[in-house]
C-alpha cells in the first residue's frame, strides 16, 4: 500500500470534507443563504464530531490525520467567523469581542507551536473538545435569534481552552499529538522527576 492510499481513510476522508465544505460555506453566506449555511456546518460539525472517533475506533489513528483535523478546525472556524460577518453584520458587531476571542483561540495555540516547533501542533485536548462543542451549540442560539450569554460563555471556555494548548507546547521538549490535557503532561513529568 502506497503512502497516498494509506492516507486516504475514513476518518480523513471525514477530516478533509471540512475543507471541501469551507468555499461552499462560503459561497452560502456571499449568496445570503443562511438557512442552507446553517445546514451545512450542522454537517461540517458533526464530520468533526465523528472523525477522531472513527480513527479510534478504527485503530487509524495517525499524526497524519491528527495534524490534518487541526488545520481542518482552523479553516473551519475562520471560515465561520467570515461568514457569520456576511450574515449577520448586526450580530457579529455587536459581539465582535467574543468572535474575536475564539478567532484568537484558534491563531494562538498555532503561533505558539510555529514558534517553539516550527509547526503546526494538534494536541486535541479535552478542553478543546469542549470548547468546540460549546461553541458550535452557542452559535446556533445567537444566530437564530436566541440570547447572547451561551456564546459569551462558550468564547471564554474557548480562550481558556487555546491557554491550555499553549501551555502544554511550552511544556514539552518535542511536539506530540493527541493530548487528553495538561495534567497529564504534568503527572508525566512529575514521574519522570521522581525516577530521577
């Protein structure tokens, strides 16, 4: 098996619709389409939900996959922000604030790997899981017209979330993949402390 169809896996092929999906997102939101935009990252989402579940359940779980599902977030949540920009002016300058936190939540954990590694880092932490998914739910309550408190929230967890990521690549000496969360890089290096 060549290296090009080792890498095309269910659970990639999961990872690498978000990069199909992202012009058309796009395209949906330029067009005015909101329903249909909506609709799409509901789906966008959900393919993010079951990649990394897939991979683990598969026994495909690679750096490969886990570098290419962070890039995925990237695109996907810039592309987002973008788009609800089109959609929704009124909304999104009214809670320029938290999109920009979640827009930074994205950009600085990857500037921080850049700089300490010299590339991009895909830890996958719990916190990040949870930000995702809090974020994800939140913005379809602020969209269709509900309270602006669960996205407010869910931008905070985001920020705290992107904090960990970059607390955990200054913490280790090489970067790793798929990291439950900094405890855990704390608990290892305390082992490894007191073996000395």
């Amino acid at each position: 098996m060549n290296s090009t169809s080792s890498k095309l896996t269910l659970p990639n092929l999961l990872t690498g619709f978000r990069f199909v999906a992202a012009p058309a997102l796009l395209w949906l939101a330029w067009q005015g389409y909101p329903i249909a935009f909506m609709v799409l990252l509901a789906i966008t989402f959900v393919t993010d939900l079951l990649d990394g579940m897939v991979a683990r359940l598969t026994g495909q779980v690679t750096q490969f996959g886990a570098t290419l599902d962070s890039w995925a977030d990237v695109v996907t949540y810039l592309t987002i922000a973008l788009c609800c920009w089109w959609l929704w002016p009124d909304v999104v300058t009214r809670e320029l604030l938290y999109v920009g936190l979640i827009v930074a939540s994205c950009l600085l954990p990857a500037l921080a790997g850049f700089i300490k590694f010299g590339h991009f880092t895909s830890y996958h932490t719990w916190g990040v899981k949870i930000a995702a998914a809090a974020m994800g739910l939140t913005l379809y309550v602020l969209f269709l017209g509900g309270p602006p408190w669960p996205f407010r929230v869910a931008a905070v967890i985001c920020i705290l979330a992107a904090i960990e990521e970059i607390v955990i690549t200054w913490l280790l000496p090489e970067p790793e993949s798929n990291l439950r969360s900094v405890w855990d890089i704390l608990k290892r290096s305390g082992r490894n402390n007191s073996q000395l």
